[in-house]
C-alpha cells in the first residue's frame, strides 16, 4: 500500500484523493487542509462541503491541518494548491517532505512574481535540502466529472524516465487513463496558457459572439500556445496531445471552467472584483497574463491574445474593443 500525500482541499486537491482512492493499487491517503473547520468537516461528514459538494470522499483519506502528520513517511506528495501560494506551501513543508518521494505538481499556472512554472519552484524550494525527483499532472480534468468516475485522461510529465511510468501505474484506475510524456515545459506552459484562452473564449460567449468566433479564437490560441512553447525549447507535438488541444478544448467549452466563468462573466459587463469576490476557487489565468507576457518579451514571441486577455483583466479594456483590436491586426499568411 502507498501512502499518497496531497497538498490543498480545493476541489481538484480533493477530486484527485477520490479517484486516486479508486486506482488498481491500494493507497493510504492523506489530505492537507489550511482551514481547521474544512478538515474537521471533511471527517464528520466525510464530503468537502466548500470545494467539491455532494461527492462522498472514502474512508482511506484522511483530512488534517498538520502537514507534518499529513506529509510522515510520504511516498508520492502531490501539490494542488495555487500557483500563487505554491512557494509558501512548500516552504512550509520543507522539513517535513521524505528525501525518497515522488513530487506532483497538480497546478496549472506560472507563479506570479518570477513567471517560474510550478516544477521550477518545486525544485528551488526543495533543493535546500535534496534534488527533488519532480513529475506534472495535467490535462482536461474538471474535478466534479473525474470524482464521481467519468472516464478521464490525462498526462503524467516528467524528465525522469523511471518516474513517470512508476507514477502511471499507481495513479491509473478503471475511469483515470494516465499517458507519459518527457516534455515537461511544454505540458506545464500548455496548462497555463489554456486558461487564459479560456477566459477570452468566456468573454465572446458573454458578449453573445457565435461559434465562428470560438472556433477561430481556439485555434488561432493553440497557434499562440505552440509558438510559445517551441521558443521555449517544447516539443510542438505536446499541444496537440491532452495537455495542449483536449485541456484548451474542455476550458473553453466547459461550463464548470472557472476561468471560462470569468471571461463569460466581463464580457457582461460586470467588473473583474466583483467576479473574484463572488467565486470560492481561484482561476489560475487571472495571475498568469502577465508572467506569460514577461516571458514572450524575453523570447520576441508575440501574443495578440494574451495581450488582449491581459487588457481587459487589468487595464480596463473593453472585451468588444479587445476582440476588435484582434480583428484589425495586420493580414498575414496563417
């Protein structure tokens, strides 16, 4: 039996404990909580209430606010809290994290302030006392749809060859198909720049725009996405796979997308506060414009939606002057 710890009660944090609690192989699964009252309600009523109502978590996960408790003897940690909180997390859990385990990265986002992807920081946290072995998780996965056993694929990344297949066979079940990859930036960068096409493909539907326009606007986005990813050294041919075309695909059709919701909600007018006030989860492409924007200057790759998304989050643009803006670009070959 494997002892599988999870960083972050979100709904994906608790989404994976429920499916990963119904893989081939047994596991004993802790879960970290920072709110005491979550936890303490995750183990009367066995269900997180807050994140991920209605679904029935099993009696091999445990919740606790202790992360040394939660972490002890760790086999596999996986962290799904947000990006923006990642470097904390960890750092609280530095002393803690088994020299031998496997670390996940569960969370699709670049951190804010250094634009690093999540491996990235993983491994600058962690290094102060070892080399981590690091893999991602990523993919299209809404929490509720995997939690209650919809089929689900997704992509294990990781520069480990050994890794990888040792994580594949103990996260795989009857409804959660798990397939390798060794392109690690480019899984990472395709899960963060999908949301931010989410949020755009949101704000057409709200401004009333048809399916011309999503249609264009997911591929010329997997465009914007790939040039990104191959100036960075990714392969092309990871965003076409799960992680790149099937995560852009589910976000900005799906309406249990939280960045979707956002864009849906600005392109009816309503202010980027009030929507953050009224959501309980975070949706990772509100923080992440900027972080991409920092890196495509550094590359002199251009990024007409991006920019544009990053308009209309914080400059106050318009979402019908930010497509129109789009529209006029220079003609060019596709």
């Amino acid at each position: 039996m494997s002892r599988i710890a999870i960083l972050g009660g979100g709904s994906w944090g608790t989404g994976l404990a429920v499916v990963l609690s119904n893989s081939r192989r047994k596991h004993q699964i802790r879960l970290w909580v920072r709110e005491p009252e979550l936890a303490e309600s995750i183990e009367q009523t066995r269900e997180n209430r807050k994140y991920l109502p209605g679904i029935a978590i099993p009696a091999c996960v445990q919740a606790s606010t202790k992360i040394e408790e939660v972490l002890h003897e760790a086999e596999v940690v996986i962290c799904a809290v947000p990006s923006a909180h990642t470097r904390g997390v960890l750092a609280q859990a530095l002393l803690c994290v088994p020299r031998n385990a496997a670390i996940v990265s569960a969370t699709k986002g670049l951190e804010p302030a250094t634009h690093l992807r999540m491996s990235q920081v993983i491994t600058q946290v962690l290094n102060s006392r070892f080399v981590p072995r690091v893999a991602v998780l990523s993919g299209p996965s809404f929490a509720l749809e995997a939690a209650t056993g919809q089929p689900t694929a997704v992509v294990l990344a990781s520069e480990d060859a050994a890794l990888a297949p040792f994580l594949q066979e103990e996260f795989s079940g009857p409804t959660f198909r798990l397939y390798t990859n060794s392109d690690l930036l480019g899984v990472e960068l395709a899960g963060a720049m999908k949301n931010v096409m989410a949020i755009a493909a949101g704000a057409c539907q709200g401004l009333g725009l048809g399916t011309n326009s999503l249609a264009a606007l997911i591929t010329r986005g997997l465009a914007e996405m790939t040039r990104l990813v191959m100036a960075l050294g990714g392969r092309p041919e990871t965003l076409s796979g799960l992680a790149g075309m099937g995560d852009l695909i589910l976000t900005c059709y799906g309406t249990l997308s939280r960045n979707r919701r956002v864009g849906f909600e600005l392109g009816q007018g309503r202010s980027l506060q009030e929507i953050l006030a009224g959501m309980t989860m975070v949706a990772e492409g509100v923080g992440t414009t900027a972080a991409l924007l920092a890196l495509a200057r550094e590359t002199r790759i251009e990024l007409p939606i991006t920019e544009q998304v990053h308009s209309i989050l914080h400059l106050g643009n318009p979402p019908r002057e930010a497509i129109r803006a789009i529209m006029e670009r220079p003609l060019r070959r596709e």
